[in-house]
C-alpha cells in the first residue's frame, strides 16, 4: 500500500486526507497506529499555538511494522514525543527535551499520530508490557509528564498536593502521583468528573464548594487548561509554596505576580517525561483509565472527535485508525 489516510491541520482546517506512506530511514521504524489520544495540546495547536501545519497527535500506541535493522518488527510500542538534534549546545550539556533544533511529534516540524502509519527515531520507542492493553498504552504519554512532576522538583511524600483542575491531564496527574506515594486532591469545577476519583479513594472538591480548610497548601498543580488558573493556584498555594504550571494554552495570561516575591513562591513548568518509569507504574497498578475514555472515533470522523474533546464535559476522545 503506498497510500495512506491521516488527519491533516492547514490554514485553519482539519480534514482527512490521502498521503504517501512514509518510509523509515536507518534510525527510524515505521509503525502502524493502533489508537491515538486527543489532549488539551492537540487543541490549542489547531487554535494557532507553535504554528504547526501537517499532521497532529503525539499520544499514540502501535505496532512496528518496518525495522530497517530487523530488530522491532511486530513489537507493540509507545513513543516519545520530542526528537532533538544531539548536535546543538543544549544537546552537548544533555538538555536534549530543550534541544535548540527540536521537533516534536505532532506539534513541531514532524507528523504525528492522527494517521495510519508514522515513522519515529528507535530511541524514542518503548516497549508496552504484555499485561497492558491497548487503551492503557494510550494514557502513557500523559502519566510520564506526571511522573515528572514529582520526579523533576524532588517533591516529599509527606507534602499534600493539589491538582488544580479536573479534566483528563489533571485525573491522571492525580492517579500517577496517588500510585508514587503522594498525598493528592483534586480541585475541579465538574461532580461527573470528580467522580472519576472515588475508585481510587482520591479527595475531589468542586472549587464552589471548597472547604474553608483547604488552602495554605505546600504543592499545587495548575492544570486548568485556563487563563484563570494560574491566579487561582496563587491564591492555595502556602507562603514558601511550589505551583507546578502545567498549562499550554495558545491565549496569553494576564497575571499579578507579586505574590510570588511576597510570598516567596516558587513558580515552576514542568513538560514531558520518562516513558519506563510510567509503563511500570500501569503494569504494577490499575489505574481504572477505562473510566476516563469518553468515546473512540474512527480517523474518518476525526473532525467530530476533535469537537467532542473540545467540550468540557467529555474526557479523554480516542482514534482508531
């Protein structure tokens, strides 16, 4: 087959089209999409966010179905998002996610999963343990970022976090740092998705009814997916306090951050993370991800998908090439 279908993002427009397969070059395999996540990111990429054109999608399971080298043919595999250059200054001092020549699957200069087939570099393909399914692979993208979190601040098992928002980054943030060890709350603006967290006895508040004892708290992730956010995790967090900003949205926020030199808050991004560490942990654990899949799509309706994540009352959409 020489031709395949993908999901394509120009001027303004999503709409399926036909390519030519792509072909892996030496350092690359080539892999047959199973399913593909749609994120908050993919979102505010198509919103105008890093100018991106071509093909979006960056959460993804597969299998390899072309290995140059003959070593990964028929391996189910997850990939890393970001593909550095290992040339430039950044690279050289091994800053390799914050490489000065970066792409990044789906949002920077390389096509990414809303399609058939997509080529990645071997280093960033991991392999997904037999025990795991399908549409828990697809989740591993997003819980590597919440190990590193924890992993990247150094944050203690004895400081109580607060998830700030309630959508699906924010519900696996709070099961990753639940199954690390860490005391977790979530702080949200919707009962049916606060729900989400009883099976794994995880405190769920909604913000119009936050308990008066809930604030001076020591860690707060802000993942609203807002403009608004960030001055409400200002607002919780303690004197000499962490905010962990997780939110890219293409609007800018406008913001009074005195606080921050008042308070002596530290205020810190956090981005991708280790791909190992996050396979283990849904080996190791249920994380009952199959309570946040609100539906599956095939590519063919990938524009309806992408409208159904749009609404802030659905969570995690999925598409099934």
């Amino acid at each position: 087959m020489d031709n395949i279908k993908a999901l394509t993002f120009r001027n303004d427009e999503l709409k399926l089209t036909d390519l030519k397969k792509p072909e892996p070059n030496n350092n690359e395999v080539l892999i047959e999409v199973s399913l593909a996540g749609i994120c908050n990111t993919d979102l505010e990429i198509m919103s105008g966010m890093l100018g991106f054109t071509g093909i979006p999608g960056h959460e993804f399971v597969g299998k390899v179905v072309d290995d140059p080298r003959n070593k990964l043919s028929g391996k189910r595999v997850v990939g890393e998002v970001n593909i550095p250059c290992y040339n430039c200054e950044r690279c050289r001092r091994r800053h390799f996610r914050h490489c000065l020549n970066i792409k990044a699957l789906g949002m920077r200069g390389r096509d990414g999963a809303f399609a058939e087939y997509l080529t990645l570099p071997r280093e960033n393909i991991h392999l997904v343990p037999e025990t795991v399914s399908d549409r828990e692979a697809v989740f591993v993208e997003p819980i590597a970022a919440a190990v590193e979190i924890a992993e990247q601040y150094h944050l203690k098992p004895s400081e109580e976090i607060a998830i700030l928002g309630d959508g699906k980054l924010g519900l696996i943030i709070a099961r990753t740092l639940k199954a690390l060890g860490y005391s977790v709350l979530v702080i949200g603006r919707h009962e049916s998705k606060l729900a989400r967290l009883k099976s794994l006895k995880i405190p769920g508040y909604l913000e119009r009814n936050l308990p008066k004892n809930i604030q001076d708290i020591p860690v707060v992730v802000e993942v609203t997916g807002s403009s608004s956010g960030l001055e409400r995790a200002l607002q919780l967090v303690r004197p000499e306090g962490k905010v962990i900003f997780k939110t890219t949205i293409a609007r800018k926020i406008e913001v009074n951050l005195s606080i921050l030199a008042i308070d002596e808050i530290q205020l810190l991004g956090s981005r991708c993370g280790p791909f190992p560490p996050a396979l283990n942990l849904l080996k190791d654990n249920n994380f009952y991800l199959e309570e946040l899949i609100t539906d599956c799509y095939p590519l063919e309706k990938g524009p309806e998908a992408l409208e159904k994540a749009r609404d802030k009352v659905n969570l995690k959409v999925l598409l099934q090439p």
